[in-house]
C-alpha cells in the first residue's frame, strides 16, 4: 500500500486520512502541523500516522499532501523541496478550490508529479463517514501520474471526479461562492428586506420556509428556465417598476442589486418565452443592467 504523508491535517486532510487508512487506500505516513499536539489529535482521529514537529522529521513517503491554509501551501511546497525527500517517484498534491497545482511547482524541480483535488463539500465537522462523502464531487486538474493516482483514490471513496483546467480555477472557485455563500446573503437581504415592510425575522423565516424550500426543489427538478415565477417571468413591467422604486427610496445599493438580479432572471423569462416581446423590452429599459 503506497504511503501519505500530510502536511497541514486539520478538518478536511482529518476526514480523508481517516476514509482512505479506513479503506486501506493508502497507509498514512508523517502527520506535521503548526504544533505538535494538534499533529497527535489528528493522528488519535485518523486512527494511524505519526505526529511530527518539523518538516526535517518527515520520512519519506509516495504521495504528499499539503492541507494547510492556503496562504501556506506554496511555502511549505517550497520547504518539501529543500528537505531532500522528494524523487522522481513522489506526488504532491492540495485540495484548495482556488489555487491551481502551479502553487506546487517548486516540487517539479526535483520530478514530483503534482495535482489539485478539491472536494465540493463542507468538512466542518470532525470526521466525515465513506457514506456522508460518497457522492461528492472532486475536480482534479494537474499532471497526468498525480491527477491519475489522486482521482483513484478520491473515486474509491466513491466521489465522482471531474477535470478541470488550471486556468479555470479562480472562476470555478468564485461561482461556489456564488451559489452557497452568496445564496446565504440573499436570503439575508430578504429577512431585511420583509423586515422594513413590518415583518419581524421570526415570523419571517417561517412564512418563507415553504415557499423558498419549493422554490430550490423546482430549481433542481425543473432546471432555471421552466422554474422561474414571478413578475418578471409574466412581463409585469409596472410591478417591477413600483419594487424598484421602494428600493430606491431606501437604498439605492439595493436597488442596484435589484437591477442586476433582475437582469439575469430577464435572461431566463426571454429563454421561457412565456412573456411578450414588448414587456420584455421595457423590462430591459427598467432594468438597465448588461448581464454579459
Ligand atoms: N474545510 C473545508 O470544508 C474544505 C473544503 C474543500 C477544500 N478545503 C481546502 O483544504 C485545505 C485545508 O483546509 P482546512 O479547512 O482543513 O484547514 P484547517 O482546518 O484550518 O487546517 C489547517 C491545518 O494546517 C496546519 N497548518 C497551518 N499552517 C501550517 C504550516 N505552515 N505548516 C504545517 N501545518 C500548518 C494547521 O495546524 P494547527 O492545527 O497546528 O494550527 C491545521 O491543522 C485548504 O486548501 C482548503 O482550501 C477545505
């Protein structure tokens, strides 16, 4: 069984340590953390590996993986290069979701192969079970021997690979952000929003629960087009134009979120065609946004 050693093991370098010894995917070697006793928590979770204190500690191994922050992973890439471990045999590779394995490169020098692999999931909590990370999507971008013996490991704990292109990274990281973090906001400036109108937050949340809960199941089950409702799926210029109002006299950043949101949902109604030409028109005038 080929050996991994970690460098950086805390939330997701944990969970994945602990599935791939579990499935004796790979035997975990070295464990190295800023302190010692957080590498001997991580070891006591994996259920294998040893807590090391410096880089000069580590042991040789097949595959390395840097999980710090990545604001440290290409100073550590850099130190895993001097420290004389690294061969024409070895793998380097991280799971950040921005960086691409350029960050690495330092490690080429001495002929490791190196990849990126990041994880679509939340590893928040300690320790995630084969069942609760089977299903998750992984996309892989790198040189062929490290993205071949990565996507194998992340495929036998039953996640589905995906390639991606180094240079694609950054955008694929920022619509993550896009479609988790900032669906959190929106519904945040929703609450706000309901609140200005009278509606406390309590009340709030529960009148919304069914309506936005409906709303994502039809996203999914229907797809963005056929699922989108309301004014500016009929052509309903006039009540657009009394929400953009409202929003103006409070706020003229919300009214301009507003526009842009409401540009992007005239993409989908033009594509459903359920609204006539002319509304869509004076929609487009109202909204006064370019969406491309
Ligand atoms: N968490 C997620 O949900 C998630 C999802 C997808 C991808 N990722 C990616 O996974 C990577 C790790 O994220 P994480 O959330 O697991 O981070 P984390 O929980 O903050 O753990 C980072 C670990 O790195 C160690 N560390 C920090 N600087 C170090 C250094 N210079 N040398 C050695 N070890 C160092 C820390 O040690 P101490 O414990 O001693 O402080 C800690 O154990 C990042 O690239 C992140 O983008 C994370």
């Amino acid at each position: 069984m080929r050996t991994l050693t970690i460098i950086g093991c805390g939330s997701l370098a944990r969970s994945l340590a602990r599935l791939w010894s579990e499935n004796e995917i790979f035997a975990i070697g070295d464990i190295l953390n800023r302190s010692i006793d957080s590498a001997k928590e991580a070891v006591a979770q994996i259920g294998g590996g040893s807590a090391v204190s410096l880089m000069s500690d580590i042991r040789q191994a097949d595959l390395y993986l840097i999980a710090t922050p990545d604001s440290q992973i290409k100073g550590c890439a850099d130190e895993l290069e001097q420290s004389g471990l690294i061969d024409s045999n070895s793998i380097v590779f991280h799971c950040s979701g921005v960086l691409s394995s350029e960050v690495l490169s330092s490690v080429k020098k001495r002929g490791a192969s190196i990849a990126s692999a990041h994880p679509l999931r939340s590893f928040a909590k300690p320790i995630l079970s084969k069942v609760e990370f089977a299903g998750t999507y992984c996309s892989l971008e790198g040189e062929d021997r490290a993205v071949k013996t990565v996507s194998q490991a992340f495929e036998a704990l039953d996640a589905i690979t995906i390639a991606i292109e180094a240079k694609d990274k950054v955008l694929y990281h920022t619509a993550g952000a896009i479609v988790c973090n900032y669906l959190t906001s929106l519904m945040e400036l929703g609450l706000q929003t309901y609140e200005k109108a009278g509606i406390d937050r309590e009340l709030t949340l529960k009148m919304i629960e069914p309506f936005v809960r409906g709303t994502l199941d039809n996203f999914f089950a229907l797809g963005p087009v056929a699922s989108l409702s309301g004014p500016i799926a009929r052509g309903d210029c006039e009540t657009i134009s009394t929400h953009l109002a409202a929003l103006e006299e409070w706020s003229k950043p919300k009214a301009d979120l507003y526009r842009l949101l409401g540009s992007v949902a005239l993409e989908l109604s033009r594509a459903q065609g359920t609204a006539n030409r002319k509304s869509l028109e004076e929609l487009k005038v109202l909204l006064n946004t370019e969406t491309s």
